[in-house]
C-alpha cells in the first residue's frame, strides 16, 4: 500500500487511511474515490466486508478494490469484495491482486488515469 500511496500522493492525491472498524465517516465525501484492500480471508477480509456494507459513501460511488495475492483465495476474494461493492450500490471502477511492488505501482497509475478520466 506505501508503494501505490506514493504514486498517487506524488500526483496531489491526497491518500487517507480508514480503519474498517471505525463508524465515523466523515474524512470522505461523495466525490471520493474509494479504494478498499483487503488480504486473503481471515478477519481482514470480513471488517472490509462490513466497512463496505456501512460506510454511505459506498451507495452511488465510484469504487476500485484490490488484494494482496496469497497461494489460495484471491480471485474468490476479489469477487467476493466487488460483489459487496456492486450490492451496497457502488461502482467498481477498476481492481487487482497485488502480487508485487511493480503490480501496486501499475494499479496506482491506473487509478490516476481513472481520476483524470472522471474527473
């Protein structure tokens, strides 16, 4: 995450952090692009999984969602992440398992690329 942070911190996106467990969501705004990651199952994946169910901004958003790359699990994973998105009425933009430092730098490029498209 520090790598695609960079990236896209270095284009003037501002980058914020959220803990999934938290219910105050005021750092965003619906004009935000939202970029959920989460690893490979466990209690990780789940918080995300309710984080995408309560946040509001999720609802009419513009969404893209990544994964680290396990030996098992992430294309499920991944679904299962767009899948949440899709049916709490967001819209996923764009995704990836990240496998490397090279495949989080790629993703950040295209999320720039998103952000100029879409303004």
């Amino acid at each position: 995450m520090e790598i695609m942070k960079k990236v896209l911190e270095k284009e003037g996106v501002e980058v914020l952090f959220f803990n999934p467990d938290a219910d105050n969501f005021s750092p965003f705004s619906r004009n935000d692009m939202i970029i959920t990651g989460s690893p490979t199952g466990g209690d990780g994946l789940k918080n995300i999984q309710d984080f995408i169910h309560k946040c509001p901004y999720i609802n009419g958003g513009r969404v893209s969602v990544f994964v680290s790359r396990q030996w098992w699990g992430s294309d499920k994973t991944i679904k299962n992440l767009m899948s949440g998105v899709e049916s709490s009425g967001g819209t996923v933009f764009d995704f990836a398992v990240i496998d490397s430092d090279n495949s989080a730098e790629k993703f950040a490029r295209r999320l720039l690329s998103l952000k100029k498209t879409l303004g």
